[in-house]
C-alpha cells in the first residue's frame, strides 16, 4: 500500500492532535506533534530568560541559542503515544502548562523559529508515512500532502477541553483565563507575518465542536481511505 503525508492543522485545543495521534498509531504512521516543537522552544527560553518584562523576546539572544535547542520524539509505551524530549529530557508534563501556552504564540510567530522548525519537520516527513499536526503543515510544511485536514471548534468549546484536560491532570485551571488565552493564540496565529494559521485551499475541514473523539476517528480514518485510494 502506498504512504502518503497526511497534514492536521487547525486551531489551538480543538483536538487535532489526539486525532492525529490515534489516526498514526491506527496506520502505522509516523506521529509528529510541531506544536510541541514551538512549545519545547518556548519552554527552553522561558528557563534561560530570554523573554522581556513585557512578555517580548530577546530575539538575538534566542537565534544564537538556537543551534543548542534540540528537539526529539520518543514512544512512550505507558501512554502509547510518543514524549517531547528537549535537550534529552523529556518535558512533555511542562509543555502542557498554562505558562508555556501564554508565551508560545510569540515564539511560533518569529521568523528564524520558524524556518528552522519547518526545516526539521521536512526532514521527518520526506519518507511520507507521516502524520503532522500544527498550524501550516498544509501550507508551508508539505504544500503538497495528499490529505490535508483542518480542524476548527468555537473558543468556548476549545477553552472548556483544555480547563478539563488540566483539571484531569491535576493542574490550576481557570476557565475565564483559559478563554482569553484561546482567543489572543487565534488572534495571533491567524494575523502573524510568517505562516499564519489558515486552511489550504485543498484542505477538508472538520468542525468537531459537537463530535466525540471516536466520531472524529472514524469520520478521519474515511478521509484516510479515500486518499489512498486516489
């Protein structure tokens, strides 16, 4: 059977990346995550303080660093489901964080970040065989994916699975912050200068505010079987 590249992008907590992973784990695709690239970045500038009292980058500081942030994907067999490794730590609990989440739209919106993300990313993806979720994956990443999917919820729907998802996990949760924090990361994935957040002209949208997670996997596994077929 022939491997394709399959590109999930869509809007922050709407799910794309559980469906993504369920969808590679189903096929026997290779999974990865870009929004926890950015926020692995996001996380190792938080730790050298390389953000400004104003929540700004210190831009050069961060492109001289750069070269020193490795970034990797292992499998978890606990989870079934692979871990965000910086620097060979695994930081997947830490990324997940309100914390990281107020300051990574900034860092996914600078230039050299992105270009040097986007230059990783097609690396893992050049075999096809992958399955990719993020923000530009069908249009900047692999433009020329043969399924391309992109995925949308309302801001409340989305601000009340992420307060869930933190409340499971034991961690503060505020849903009125949750919100606004949903609302400026659209704000700013959707106007930022360099790869900013919008469906491809051939992508399949999905608006999976009323779906449960199993309608999802089933309604992406008929997409999945169409593109093969084509």
């Amino acid at each position: 059977m022939k491997k394709i590249t399959i590109a999930v992008d869509g809007f922050s907590s709407c799910g794309k990346s559980t469906m993504a992973k369920d969808l590679a784990k189903k096929i026997g695709y290779v999974y990865v995550d870009t929004g926890a690239m950015y926020r692995a970045v996001t996380l190792f500038a938080m730790r050298n303080n390389l953000f400004n009292e104003d929540g700004s980058v210190k831009l050069p500081e961060l492109e001289l660093c750069l070269p020193e942030i490795n970034i990797s994907f292992q499998f978890n067999p606990e989870t079934g489901r692979p871990d965000t490794y910086l620097n060979g730590e695994v930081v997947e609990k830490e990324i997940r964080g309100m914390e990281v989440s107020n300051h990574v739209s900034p860092i996914a919106a600078i230039p050299f970040v992105r270009s040097a993300m986007v230059e990783q990313q097609q690396q893992m993806g050049k075999d096809k065989g992958v399955v990719m979720d993020g923000r530009d994956i069908g249009t900047t990443v692999f433009p020329d994916a043969e399924l391309k999917i992109f995925v949308t919820a309302s801001a409340e729907v989305r601000a009340q699975r992420r307060y869930d998802e933190l409340q499971e996990k034991g961690q503060p949760a505020d849903f009125a912050d949750i919100l606004k924090n949903v609302q400026e990361r659209d704000y700013i994935d959707t106007h930022r200068e360099v790869s900013p957040l919008k469906k491809a002209d051939d992508a399949i949208e999905l608006d999976n505010s009323h779906m449960t997670i199993e309608e999802q996997n089933k309604w992406l596994i008929k997409q999945y079987e169409r593109a093969i077929q084509g």
